[in-house]
C-alpha cells in the first residue's frame, strides 16, 4: 500500500491550497478515506473523511465551511480543497486508509 500525499507549501492567510492523496495497492473505491493533521506539539486530529462512494462526507468543527474532501475513484486519488487558510492550520497533512497513513505534506499558513 501507497499513500501519497502532494499540494502543500506556504500560503499567505486567507489563500488556497488543493491536497492530493494518490492511493495504490489496495481496491481503492471500497473504502473510507480521510485527511489527518498534526501541528508542532499537538495531538494528530482528524480533518476530514469520505466513504467509499464519496455520497457522505464528515469535517472537523474548526474547517468546516472552509475545507472540502473529494475523491476520483478513477484516479485512486482523495483531494482536499482548503479555502480561506489560517495561519492555525498550519500542520502536517496526512492521508489515511485504513491501516495506512501517507507520508505527509507540510501546510504553512504565514504572512
């Protein structure tokens, strides 16, 4: 299994970024997905998730409104489309399957 996670960097507060998550050895469309983030001295916290199908998605209180997870079962690829960023998103951004994590991409929201 492969999670690959991509789309991170640097942004000013109030940008955009786009996460992608490639996915590889396993049946991709038949599970779960979901975006992790864990900032310098904190817990791991779960950002957003996504059923296999995609008909049902679920967000943490604080980016709701602000973020949105997708998927392409086509391209075994997960998305997550963060709008208006705050420089308390900042973190590192994992990709999860289960039993799986990404190697993660660094998120920094700073002027």
């Amino acid at each position: 299994v492969q999670l690959v996670e991509s789309g991170g960097g640097l942004v000013q507060p109030g940008g955009s970024l786009r996460l992608s998550c490639a996915a590889s050895g396993f049946t991709f469309s038949r599970y779960t997905m979901s975006w992790h983030r864990q900032a310098p001295g904190k817990e791991r916290e779960l950002v957003a998730g996504i059923t296999s199908g995609g008909g049902t998605t679920n967000y943490a209180a604080s980016v709701k409104g602000r973020f949105t997870i997708s998927r392409d079962n086509a391209k075994n690829t997960v998305y997550l489309q963060m709008n208006s960023l705050k420089p308390e998103d900042t973190a590192v951004y994992y990709c999860y399957a289960p039993g799986f994590w990404g190697q993660g991409t660094q998120v920094t929201v700073s002027s």
